[in-house]
C-alpha cells in the first residue's frame, strides 16, 4: 500500500446562488475512514456547500472537487454519484407512483454498473431494512411520498448502505428525529463509517455527535471554515454557541 | 450544461412503428362525403334496409350540424372532411383463422406484437386492418356460454335483432357531428353481447390500425352486457405516420344492464397527424357498474369525454384516463358523469402529461339531476408539466340540483422539477432516466389498472415519447 490519499477533497471551493457569494472559499480532506463533522449556525450555506458538491444545477461553482484523488468539479451529479459520492438530503424530495424498491433497484445497478437480479436485491435489501429497523412493507411504498420526517432519514440512510459510496455527506440527518430513531440512524451510519470510507456530517447540533464520534469537527460561518479541530470542538460549541467564533471570522484569515 | 443531440420524435417513431406494407384495395370509395358514397357504403356491406336509411339520415344530420364552437378550433378548422376516403377494404371479407390471414397483414401485426398477445392473452382477437376485419376469432368457451364477440358488420349480419335494439340508443346520431358521420359511414368495430349472469373470465381484445394516408376510420362499437354479467373489453392501437391528416372517428356505446360489469379499457396511440374524435357514453342501470380506463398517448388532436350515465338507482360510474401531449399535440380530454337516479356514485382520475410544446386539457361535465338524491361523485385532475412550453387547462363543470350529494372535485398541477430531477441523479440515474421514473410513476396509478402487457407496452411508448426530452 502506497501512502493514503484523501477519498475526497475540496481545494478553494467558491460557490455562488446567482450574483450571491455563498461559499467563499473552502478547503480540506476528509481520509480513508475519517468522520468529519461540519458544523454552523442556521442559515449559514451549510447545504448550499454539500449541494453544490454534489452538482446541483442551481449553483455555479469554481475551485476543485476531488473524489478519490479523480478531479470531478464538472461531473454531472448522477457521474459523481456512480463513482461514489453521497448525499444524504435534509430534505428528501417525494417521487410520488416509483416505490422504494424499483427506485433503489435502479440506483444499486447504476452505482454497480450492472443490474443486481431481483432475489439477491430483494434479500439485501430486507437486510438492510431490518439492521434500521424497518417494516419490510416500506419497500413497496412511493417514494418519500406521505412519509414522516424520520422514515425519510431512515430511508436515506438505508440508501447509503445499498449504494456503498466512497464518500458521503449527510446533511441535517439528525433534524427531526426522537431519541430513538436518532439511536437507530445513528448505528446506521456508524455501520456505513467503514476504514475504507470518508464521512461528511453537517450539523447544527451536537445532538447526533453523542452518538457517531467525528475525528475532525469544521466550523462553517460566513462562507469559510472559521475553525478546524478535534472533536472536542463540538462540544465547546454545544457550551458557548457560535457567537465567540464571529470575531475571529470577522477578522479575516 | 451539456446539450444532448435533439432527437425528431415522429423520425423515431416512424422507424418503430411507421412501417407500411403494400396493400391490395379490393374496394374503396371515392374521396369526399355524399349520399352516394354512404350508399355504396351500404350496398357493398349488403346490410337491411333500416340500416341504410339510418346512414342516410345521418348524413343529413352530418351535413345539418356545425363543427363544434369550442375546443381546439384552429386545428379543427383544418379538417377537409372533402379529401378523406370514408371507406377502404382490405381483403374480401373476415378470415376466420390466422393461417388464412394474408402474410403481409400478419407481418404488420406481428411488429406490433398481436400473435404473441393472443397466444399468451387472448380470449378472441379482433383485429382490424384499414375498414374492415381480417382477422376475428373467439374462443370456443365463449361460445359456449353463449358469449357473441364479432366485428360490427358481422354482428349486424348474424344477430340483426339485437344490434337494431340498440344501435343509436345510447349515442344517437343527432348528439354530436361527428357522431352523425359515424353514423353514416361506421365500419367495422366490436359487436359483444354478454348473456344474463354470464362473467367473461379474460378480457376481449381488439387491435386496431390505421394503414393508409387520408383514410378514415369510423370504427361502431356496441357492447350489451346483460343483467349480472361481467365483461373487459380491452382496445390499442398503434399507427404509423404519414404526411397529411386522417380522421379517426369512432362510436362506442355500451349498455350495462343490472348489476352488470363492464370495464373499457383504451389505449390509443395514433401517428401525430390523426385526428382522434370521438364519442363513448355507456349507460348504467341498476345496481351497474361502468369503468372507462382511457389512454390517449398519440394523434395530432384528440377529443374524448367518455361518459357514463347512471340511470338506475346505486349504479357506479368510473373514468380513470391518462393523456400525453408531445410538440404539436393538443389533447383535449376528459370525463362526463350524469346522475339520474338516487345514491348512484361516480369517481374521475384525470391525469395528463404535456411536455415541450404539447398541450393537455382537461374538459368534464359532472351532472346530478333534481331527484338523484344521495349522490356522490369525487373528480380529481393531474397536469403533470415538462418544459418550459408545455401547457394545461382545465374546464371542469357541475350541475347540481340536489343538496344531499356529496361533491369533492381537486385539481392539481406540477411541473416536472428540479429538485426531484437533482435527487433522483444524486443517486447515479442519469437525467434521462429520471424523467422517465418520474413520468413512470405520475402514470402508475393508471398504469397499475392495466393487464400486464398493455403495461409494458404503455411504458416502452411513455419512454419512447420521453427521448429526447434531455437538455
């Protein structure tokens, strides 16, 4: 083995929503088998950031994205998503008449690149399911269609664990969950944060940290990572707020 | 944004399903409409004489009638009802089995994949080429428990009481103008009578095609369900294209005796140039359950409001369509229900998809009559819009003249968004394939009421008229 090299990388991101500057200028790695934690105030372009990584159409971006040492700043988000990448969304949009099973099908196939057939899906899949506690009948549901908020971050984890990816964000996963969903979100995702994988946490709260232990902790304020540190950081910030981070902010780096 | 190379979707199509093969026309009328062709219509088909008077008054009323004053009038204004051919025969008469049927016909139909069907499905096919059937066959089971499934010309010929009970019952030819051409120059169509008590176990299937260039197609179609019996009967079509207008004009009437079952179930996708108007009104008695399932996927503009009209008390009436209107095509469907009697119930599901140009309306008449108390009807209507072009409308009407209904009526319209599009490919499907699970899934609950088949098949055309919609 060669020296490790980052599963993904952001050199100087910049990301703009029409003439507005949201992301100014962001940088780091995430290796093999780290958690990192991004942390921010609300409203601070925390899902802008991971968005437009992933290639949301409503964002012009400049600076690199690297995933797996592969330069894929211009990739469309369903050529990111099959060379590995995740996002796990806030806010899961509804698909109303696709069910879960024949949407998760087709995405499984083309992050494989090949069909999976269905009895081996199918066995997967319940598996799956039942390691995040869930009625196999959710499969034949529509997709994010009537769904709570939790069986929604439910799903988007169990989507984590079907496509495998090399690298993923999961934005506000823990909003809107009880104690005990959040227990069971919080073991999926410490199933997906194998030695091969890099994990990317965006939260507002330390809530979820109880429970998925992050190697490194970003603080995201004003468009820039206003601090860096262990994950003693998110604790700090669960005692004091974000306010005390403002000035050195503010002072400019 | 990459552009993705803009795909001509009537080229496509044409490649598919545009194949032509050479035809040898034993007879045909002259282009135009008058007495004269009506009678040679008549004459040729050998028919009794109420039947050629009733053509023949028809045509007056034809003639008598103004083209409709609303819908589409730019598009309907271009019809040349004098550059139409109102009848064509392929062969001589019907063949009575498939190893009868000439080879160039059975090549056409085994493109659009109809061997296979009725090996697999089929209870008889009644298949009809240009204006007359070629190929007709029923089960012998059928036959058995007295079931009669023929094309319309033979059904007037073989059970002439029956027919000249109830033709032009439930439409008659003065309802509407195109009703009234129908009327004078009908050919072909499916005659089914369903004895008392009897239940049809498969669904009877009829496909139809338009084959030549101006021709029209004036499909009758009657079908009497008798007390307590149960039937589907299932129609598609498939067309290929040509340069200048067909009209297609076609009658369907069903009767639906008490406690009787009947499910229609249509899927039409006729060459972007066809004309596709049309008149389908079933009649419901008591304790009768009607189900209009209408899928209108092709032509240049189609005008379709099945109707049911529930005449006997608790009668249920159900109309679930889907429309699709690709560039150029104006759909303008939708549903009617009239309640005459007491606590009949009714139900439309509307849905419709425009994309790039094309143009989806829905247009539904609810009526419930002064003394139909205890009614309850819910419409529900779905434009689903793609790109930035696409157009939807809506002209739902009531009339209500009692207080103790229930009435629930929903509209609602999408468009094809960006944020499911950005979802969906955030899972790796490219953004082709993401429209059309989403297409997919707007059209299921329709989708999901059709025999295996009909459902792959309406996938495989949704996909086909989906390419290119890319970028």
């Amino acid at each position: 083995m060669s020296e490790k090299r980052p599963v993904f990388a952001l050199e100087n991101l910049r990301v703009w929503v029409g003439e507005k500057e949201v992301v100014k200028g962001v940088s780091l790695a995430v290796y093999p088998g780290e958690v990192h934690a991004i942390m921010g105030p609300n409203g601070s372009g925390k899902t802008t950031l991971v968005q437009a990584v992933m290639g949301h159409p409503a964002y012009t971006v400049e600076g690199k994205i690297f995933l797996n040492g592969e330069d894929v700043t211009a990739r469309e988000p369903d050529e990111k998503a099959r060379k590995g990448m995740f996002l796990a969304f806030q806010y899961p949009v509804a698909v109303p008449g696709v069910t879960v099973a024949s949407f998760l099908r087709a995405a499984v196939a083309a992050r494989r690149g090949h069909d999976v057939p269905v009895k081996e899906f199918r066995q997967e899949l319940l598996r799956r399911m039942e390691q995040l506690e869930m009625d196999p009948a959710f499969a034949g549901r529509y997709l994010n269609d009537g769904f709570s908020g939790g069986e929604k971050k439910r799903l988007e984890i169990l989507q984590l664990l079907m496509l495998q990816p090399v690298f993923a964000m999961l934005d506000e996963t823990d909003s809107g969950l009880d104690i005990d969903a959040l227990k069971v979100v919080a073991s999926g995702i410490n199933a997906a944060a194998t030695p091969e994988r890099g994990l990317l946490l965006v939260t507002h709260y330390q809530r979820l940290l109880n429970y998925v232990q992050p190697h490194v902790v970003h603080v995201f304020m004003n468009g820039k990572l206003a601090k860096t540190a262990g994950p003693e950081l998110a604790l700090e910030l669960e005692a004091r707020g974000y306010d005390w981070l403002e000035t050195s902010v503010g002072g400019g780096a | 944004m990459s552009t993705a190379p803009h795909l001509d979707i009537n080229k496509d199509y044409a490649e598919r399903y545009g194949f032509s093969d050479p035809v040898a026309y034993f007879a045909r009328t002259p282009k135009g409409i008058n007495h004269e062709v009506v009678e040679m219509i008549s004459r040729l088909k050998g028919e009794p004489q109420w039947m050629r008077e009733a053509r023949h008054k028809a045509l007056d009323i034809f003639f008598a009638k103004p083209m409709p004053s609303w819908g589409n009038q730019e598009l309907l204004g271009r019809i040349d009802f004098e550059d139409i051919t109102y009848y064509a025969r392929a062969t001589q008469r019907p063949e009575t089995s498939w190893d009868d049927v000439p080879e160039n016909i059975k090549r056409t139909f085994e493109r659009l994949g109809i061997p296979e069907a009725e090996r697999k499905f089929l209870a008889g096919v009644s298949a009809q080429y240009e204006s007359e059937v070629v190929y007709h066959s029923v089960k012998k089971e059928l036959e058995e428990q007295g079931v009669i499934f023929l094309d319309m010309d033979s059904g007037l010929r073989e059970h002439e009481d029956i027919v000249r009970q109830y033709f032009g019952t439930v439409i008659p030819p003065n309802d509407n103008k195109f009703a009234a051409l129908n009327t004078a120059v009908w050919s072909g169509g499916s005659f089914i009578y369903v004895p008392p008590g009897v239940h049809v176990a498969i669904p009877l299937q009829a496909y139809f095609r338009i084959n030549a260039e101006r021709m029209g197609q004036f499909e009758r179609t009657l079908i009497i369900a008798d007390e307590g019996a149960k039937v589907h009967y299932i129609e598609g079509c498939t067309a290929p294209v040509y340069s200048s207008s067909s009209l297609h004009s076609a009658v369907v009437e069903l009767i639906a005796k008490k406690g009787a079952y009947i499910r229609y179930t249509t899927i039409q996708n006729w060459s972007h140039n066809v004309y596709n108007l049309v008149t389908k009104r079933a009649m419901a008695f008591e304790d009768a359950v009607v189900e209009w399932v209408d899928g209108n996927l092709g032509s240049l503009l189609t005008m379709k409001y099945p109707c049911v009209v529930l005449r006997g008390e608790r009668a249920h009436g159900e109309i679930l369509s889907i429309a699709f209107a690709g560039p150029g095509q104006h759909q303008d469907a939708g549903a009617k229900v009239i309640h005459l009697a007491p606590n009949t119930t009714s139900k439309i599901t509307s849905k419709s998809i425009s994309k790039d140009g094309g143009r989806a309306s829905y247009r539904g008449l609810v009526k419930i009559r002064k003394g139909a108390h205890g009614c309850k009807t819910t419409v529900e209507c779905d434009a689903l819009l793609i790109g930035a072009k696409a157009r939807t409308d809506t002209y739902p009407t009531m009339e209500i003249a009692e207080d103790d209904v229930r009435v629930e009526h929903e509209a609602r319209v999408s468009k094809l968004g960006d944020e499911q599009l950005f979802y969906l490919r955030s899972r790796g499907l490219s953004e082709e394939q993401a429209r059309l699970m989403i297409v997919n899934g707007f059209i299921e609950p329709f989708v999901k009421e059709l025999p295996m088949e009909y459902a792959v098949e309406l996938n495989r055309l949704i996909a086909l008229e989906m390419e290119g919609s890319v970028g």
